[in-house]
C-alpha cells in the first residue's frame, strides 16, 4: 500500500478513536501510537513549566496550553505543553481535531522512563522539525541526572533541527527565539541535578 494512502487510513482511524483520559493517541509517519500519560513527577514539571510560561507569556497574545493536540497535515501529536495564540480560531484545525502546527512557536516535552524516552528524543523531534514548530523543548529526568534540551531553527526537509541546546539540571535553559524568548527552564521548574 501506498505510504500517503496508509497516512490517509491512519488518520481516519485515528479521528474516529476513542481515548481515555489518561492515554494520548499520536500519529506520525504512518502508524498511531497510544501512551499513557504520565506519573505524578511528570505532571508535576509539566504543570510547573504551564504556570511559569504562562507568567512569562502575559502580554504577549500568546499562552501555554496542555491538552492539545497539534496537526500537521495528516500527522498528529500532544505535546505536554504548547505555546499557542491566545485566540486559537485561526489555529484550530478545520476538522475540530487540535491545532495547526503552523500557529504553534513552542511544544514541550517531559520524558518519562522506557520506550517513550525514545519518541520524545527521537520520533517527536522529526516530527516536531518537519512540521516547522521553531521551538521544542524536552525536560528529560532520565538523561545523566537529568537535562534540558531546546532544539530551534526547524528544517522541514531534513525534519530536524539545526540549533541544539543540553542544559544539565541545575543550570539555566533559556528559549531564543518566538513569543517566550527569554523564558528561563531552570531548578524552579526541574528541581535539581537528581543522582
């Protein structure tokens, strides 16, 4: 079968899912993956970077959402936090099913141990990239003590990032570019360098 014609089934497939709350459904190249939502930690850092972020984005027309699904064309991921419009009509994906990667200058994501650490370090990026969001940002425990990394400047056609940044814990991870330039991940947000 066709690989846009697979894309095509997965996403029908997809739309039509019935995921609990405690589970994400994404699809990315040509398969759907589910994954449960995060421990307590993970929502925890989540939940801090959503409250910090959103301080740091008053003013500016823009807020930290989670919960959210983000689309591009036929591919669909939730990030834990996204950094959308505070008016998201011209960001909503015409179907109802998220909003368009193409309003979308941040996403964020906070690893979690076994196989998702290597969809948020591996497959997320490649999507991420080739969707054209300038910003993504992984909070990952699990990298020595954990680390801080803000990936920037997104080439679609290479569907990777040209700019990478690791930061360990305890340190300062600041954002360079879009509407939450500036804003500082730092232990407030991850705690310290854990052993």
């Amino acid at each position: 079968m066709d690989p846009d014609q697979r894309l095509w089934k997965a996403w029908k497939a997809w739309k039509a899912m019935a995921v609990p709350e405690i589970a994400r459904a994404e699809i990315d190249e040509d398969s759907i993956t589910i994954s449960v939502i995060g421990d307590l930690r993970h929502a925890a850092v989540g939940g801090g970077l959503r409250k910090a972020l959103t301080k740091h984005l008053r003013g500016t027309g823009y807020t930290a959402t989670q919960g959210r699904y983000v689309t591009a064309g036929l591919k669909a991921m939730k990030p834990d936090l996204a950094v959308a419009p505070d008016d998201t009509k011209a960001t909503e994906h015409p179907e109802g099913v998220g909003l368009l990667a193409s309003g979308i200058p941040l996403v964020a994501e906070v690893v979690w141990p076994d196989c998702y650490e290597r969809r948020d370090q591996e497959f997320k990026p490649r999507a991420y990239a080739s969707a054209g969001i300038p910003v993504y940002v992984i909070i990952d425990d699990y990298d020595h003590g954990g680390t801080v990394t803000v990936l920037s400047r997104p080439d679609a056609e290479r569907r990777a990032y040209a700019s990478s940044t690791r930061i360990p814990y305890g340190e300062e991870a600041v954002i360079p570019e879009g509407p939450a330039k500036g804003f500082v991940i730092g232990p407030e947000i991850t705690g310290e360098r854990r052993g």
